[in-house]
C-alpha cells in the first residue's frame, strides 16, 4: 500500500520502521522541530529523525488547515494514512483525502481513556489492563469505531515507560495486521457506556501526598514515571520517585520506616528507583549511599 504515516513521539518510531518495511511510505508528516537541550535549538521529533534515517520524505507544516497544505497532502494519492501520537487535529480535509481513510493506533481500550496521556492514567486509575485499538478516524477525539484491538495485562510494579514500550510495539504488530486484512474488518461503532478521558499530565498532579493511600501514592509514582516524576522534597532538593511497589508497615504519614520505605495515610510503599536533582536515575539502594533520609518526609 501507498501510505502517509503521521506521528511524532518515541511511541510513534516501531511503528513507523514496521510500516516502512513492509509497504511505500509515500510521506512522513510529523511536529515541527522544538527548542530542546541546555542550548534550546531546535529538535526534530524521534520520527522525522528515524524517517530521515531511513531516508523518507519528511512534512512538518505547524497546522494541515492551510488549503495548499491539504492539496499537498491529497497529491500524494495515498491508499491509507496511519496516524499515532501525531499531536495535531486531522480536518475533515485530511481525514477523506486517503481511498481508505485514516486509521488512529490508541493505546487504550476504547472508549476508556479517550485522549491525549491513555498509559499514565490507566496505571492512575489502577486499571487491570489496558491494550491497543486500531481505529478508523472521524472529526470526534478517539470517537471513530474500531477495526481491531487487543488487551494485555498492567503489571503490578509495571511504570508508564514499560508499558509504553509494550504497547508501542503491540501498535506496531496490529497496524500491519490491520491492513492485511483491511477489506474483511468490520468497524465496531464504540458504545456509548465506559467513555473516559484521558486528559494531558498536568506537572502539578506530580507532587507526593503522603496522606493519601499507599495504592494512590504507588500508582502515582508509577504512573508518572518517567515523566514528569513523582516527587517530593528531601533536604530541600526535588527528589523524583521512578518505581514503587506496596510494602508492609504503617506509620504516621510521611515516615521513613527504614531503607526507602514510606508510610502513607494507610499502609506504605517502597521506593525502588529514583532521582536527585542534575543526577541520573539509579536504584533506591544507590541513592540512599549519597542521601540521608529524615525521619518524616
């Protein structure tokens, strides 16, 4: 198949290279570089790095409402446009500019966890699963009825980054699936009950509350790892909680209860992975050689 591939992020890059080495990816459209690093020059995105390595045509304009942009994109004669965490809203334009339409990889099972930040707050929610939907795009946000999807289980320990991971190359597996057998799925129109959204991470949601319960707290801490990290002042510096697990003990909250274990409003947790400030992240024990915990956080 002739197809344009839209996408932007890490998350994005599988299932670019899986596409490209099966079918002509007449294009790549993805975010225009930002200011990134210390020196705040501009980045590409990870997919117009990995398509320019693989030596694809790369678009980056800032919006597609421009008429010349959605001439340009219905030139192309694409049979189909996969798109993943592209990051811009598709106009009608777009949407029927492909024969086949455009089809939304969302790492969700749809209609729970509509929207832009699905992994963080299924592992919030404390959800038992989660998994992928292909889906056929309409003008709604992740309304479009789905043509596939496959469920996997959320880890008790699992963190945001590894369950990215997963479901990136889970993505990556079904989108080929899905348009082999194209013309023989049969879309399956979302129901109206279960619908959730999945609104973007805001940084404030990142500070620990050592009250709250230590199911709450663990499923933050994994939840927001690696970004934008769980945290909480220790000596007055930012300390980042990267992975978790529940632990046994009680206390007031806030109180170390030996090693890196933590007393929340019921129960406690235990640190497993963290983060000082200008450092990298390293195991609890690692952190513990160089930081003296107080008795109360």
């Amino acid at each position: 198949m002739k197809i344009v591939f839209m996408g932007t992020p890490d998350f994005s890059v599988p299932v670019l290279e899986a596409l490209a080495a099966r079918h002509e990816v007449v294009a790549v459209y993805t975010q225009p570089p930002r200011p990134a690093g210390r020196g705040k020059a501009d980045r590409p995105s990870p997919v117009h790095q990995r398509a320019e390595a693989l030596g694809l045509p790369v678009r980056h304009p800032a919006r597609l409402r421009a008429p010349e942009d959605q001439a340009d994109f219905a030139a192309l004669g694409a049979d189909v446009a996969v798109v993943v965490a592209y990051g811009l809203i598709l106009p009608q334009a777009i949407l029927d500019a492909p024969r086949l339409g455009c089809l939304n990889i969302h790492a969700s099972l749809l209609p729970r966890w509509r929207g832009a930040a699905p992994i963080h707050r299924a592992i919030m929610a404390g959800d038992a699963e989660t998994g992928v939907c292909i889906m056929q795009m309409e003008a709604g946000l992740d309304t479009g009825p789905v043509l596939l999807r496959e469920a996997t289980a959320i880890g008790a320990e699992e963190t945001t980054a590894q369950l990215h991971d997963r479901l990136s190359a889970m993505g990556a597996r079904l989108i080929v699936q899905a348009l082999e057998v194209l013309p023989d799925l049969t879309p399956e129109p979302q129901p109206e009950a279960g619908v959730t959204y999945a609104a973007k991470i805001d940084k404030a949601e990142a500070r620990l509350d050592f009250t709250r319960d230590a199911v709450t707290v663990d499923r933050q801490i994994r939840g927001l790892s690696p970004f934008p990290g769980a945290w909480t002042e220790i000596g007055g510096e930012r300390v980042k909680f990267l992975r978790s697990r529940l632990a046994a003990g009680s206390g007031a909250p806030g109180q170390v209860l030996g090693g890196f274990t933590i007393a929340c409003g019921t129960g406690a947790i235990e640190v497993l992975e963290a983060q000082r400030e200008g450092k990298r992240p390293m195991p609890a024990a690692e952190v513990l050689k160089g930081l003296t915990l107080p008795p109360h956080l």
